[in-house]
C-alpha cells in the first residue's frame, strides 16, 4: 500500500488531516506528523501498546526512551510527578518551542516511553499542527523522530516516506521544518540542570534563565542517561568529513589525502565554496547558524538520493549558536565512534 501523504495548506485540508491523524491515535495507532524541530512519529503517549509500535516501526532499541509532546503546560505537568520552579522558568522562556525537559515521571506514563528509566521528557512543540492534534485528541503524544534508528533525521514529508514510507498509511505534510534540528534536551531531574543534547536553544540561552548550568558532553559509558546522546547516530549513508581549508587547492589537496575522489563527492560549503568543476556537486548553506540548521538534515538526504559517496562539509564556527549543529555534524561524521543503536 502507498503512503499518502496529507497536504495542509489550505483551512479544510489541515482540519480534515487533523481528524484524520487525531481519529488513528485515538484507535492506537502511530502517524508521521510535522513539528519545528523534525518530523515525529507520534503514537498516544498513555497507550503502551501504541508506544510499543514506534519502536518497532523505526527498529529503535527499548533501552532509548521517546520525548512526549504536549500542548500546554498544564498537560506537561500531567506527565510529571513534580513540576519544579526551574522547569516553569524554562517552559515559560522557551515554549512553545525546541527544548525538552527531563523530569520525574508520573504515573499515567508507561514503562515504554522513559524505557523504564524513572524520569520523563517533555516537549510543547510549536507546530500548529501537531498542536492541533494534541488539543483535539486530548491526550499527548509520544514521538521520537520519524526516521528509521540511526538514519539522519526528517525535515520533510518526503524524507518520512524515502526512509519509512512502506510502514506508514500516511504521512502529514506541514512543510519544511523551520528549526531543522532536534530539540535541545535538558535533564531538570538533577542540579544543576545538564544538556543532554544540545539544540538551536543553546547553552548561552539556558543560561540566561538560571544563571548556573553545566555543560556535559554526550555519555559514551556505564549507565546512559540519555541514549540518543551516543556519538554516532545522525549518519547520511556517504562517508562525511568535516574540513578548513583556505582555498581551492587547499580543499583538493586534503581531499586527494585521504583518497577522496572529488567526481564522487558532494561538498557543502558556507564560505568558500570551491568552483563546482571536479566536484560531483557543490551545495551552499547560509552562513547563519539558524539558517543552516533549518537547510542541514535536507542536504545530507539530498546527498544520499545522489548517491555520493563522500560528503564534505565546510567546519563551523566554534561558538555556542553553532554548537548543535557541530554536535550533528560530529555524529554524522564516520569519525564519531561506534554506532549508537
Ligand atoms: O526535536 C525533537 O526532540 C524531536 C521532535 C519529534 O520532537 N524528537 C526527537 O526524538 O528528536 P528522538 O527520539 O529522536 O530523540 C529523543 C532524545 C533521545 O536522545 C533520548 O535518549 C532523549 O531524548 N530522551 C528521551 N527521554 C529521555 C529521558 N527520560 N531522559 C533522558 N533522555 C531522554
Ligand atoms: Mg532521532
């Protein structure tokens, strides 16, 4: 069977997607819906059973727990078993929006969703779809991101159906995601508060609430506090290498280095893109770090329907609005480590 996908820009179209998406969760089933940071698959976050599919549906491991989405601040605090301060300073500055707060779980949340872990993630996303559907259903959502385990993330209704299009009746189109990369997540269940993963809502801003945070690196040992912070696990299907270079020669010698062949590389530059000649294709991204964030995950799939077999990207800037965007680079790079699922 084909996947649909479900158009949303006209008032009808969205509202007859909304009934359509709220009445499957409603019958415990799991839908590919858009959000700002990156499409999720969404399941009724109260129904095990219906949290279960989603692992199956992506290949994902028990042991990663799923982020659940909620539509106001009072649906978050059903969700948690304590609602401190700090979490209302947050959810107050950043939401609706990209951060997710780690938090002590309640009891309606099953097992499956915090992989039996005793904390719970929260999210109010700012999409006005998946708000819509939450509003409507009543209920929040579980969803990870709707792409198969360790595949790089979808910004697109298109990416959804290249990577799970045979398991899913239909995928909602809400457009191109505007954030483009997943949500910061911020563990509020210690002190002081950890990044777990940092996102486009980074360090400098957490900051600017609190006044103290700690910053961790992702957790590669022992018991992990948040498994998709493991290295290696945004990865394009090409081998992609992060790289300076000064000028043309420059990017060509290192490249001839590491016996890269340049016809079947694709390069993504923000400042000195090399003439396109040699080089299978040449892709430039903005040189803003929100800008190229919300362009990111969609040149790496486009480099993957290219089939190349290298990518090369352009190193960024090593400060905190580029931080996230390092961060997935990094994974997405073979020299990220071992793979995380
Ligand atoms: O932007 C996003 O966060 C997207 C959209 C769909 O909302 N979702 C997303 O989900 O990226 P996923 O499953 O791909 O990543 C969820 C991250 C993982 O790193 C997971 O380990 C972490 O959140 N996580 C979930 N629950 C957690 C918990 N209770 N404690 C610590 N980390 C948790
Ligand atoms: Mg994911």
């Amino acid at each position: 069977m084909p996947c649909e996908i479900l158009a949303t820009d006209t008032p009808e179209r969205f509202d007859a997607a909304v009934e359509r998406a709220v009445a499957a969760l409603r019958a415990g089933e799991v839908v590919a819906l858009p959000t700002e940071t990156v499409y999720g698959l969404a399941a009724n976050a109260w129904n095990a059973d219906a949290v279960r599919r989603i692992f199956e549906i992506k290949g994902r491991p028990a042991h990663n727990p799923v982020i659940v989405h909620v539509d106001s601040p009072e649906l978050a605090r059903d969700c948690v078993s304590s609602w401190p301060e700090t979490a209302e300073k947050f959810a107050r500055a950043f939401w609706p929006g990209p951060l997710t707060l780690v938090l002590p779980r309640g009891e309606r949340i099953p097992d499956v969703v915090t992989a039996g872990g005793e904390t719970v993630a929260v999210r109010l996303p700012s999409h006005p779809f998946i708000r819509a559907v939450i509003r409507e259903a009543g209920f929040p959502l579980a969803a990870p991101s709707a792409n198969r385990s360790n595949e790089i993330s979808p910004t697109t209704a298109e990416h959804v159906v290249a990577s799970l299009g045979d398991r899913l009746p239909f995928v909602v189109d809400g457009g191109l995601s505007q954030v483009g990369i997943e949500s910061t997540v911020l563990d509020l269940s210690v002190h002081p508060p950890r990044v777990l993963r940092p996102g486009m809502i980074h360090q400098n801003a957490l900051r600017a609430v609190l006044g103290k945070l700690d910053d961790v690196g992702p957790e590669t040992s022992g018991k992990l506090k948040s498994p998709g912070g493991l290295p290696r696990h945004y990865a394009p299907k090409a081998t992609l290498i992060v790289l300076r270079w000064e000028d043309e020669a420059d990017l060509l010698d290192q490249a001839r280095r590491r016996g890269i062949d340049p016809g079947r590389t694709i390069v993504i530059a923000h400042r000195r893109p090399p003439a396109p000649g040699i080089w299978m294709e040449v892709h430039l991204i903005p040189h803003d770090a929100d800008a190229y964030g919300r362009a990111l995950y969609d040149e790496l799939h486009r480099c993957d329907a290219a089939q190349a077999d290298w990518i090369i990207v352009e190193a960024v800037p090593p400060t905190p609005e580029w931080r996230a965007i390092a961060d997935r680079l990094h994974r997405a790079s073979h020299a990220g480590s071992e793979a995380a699922e």
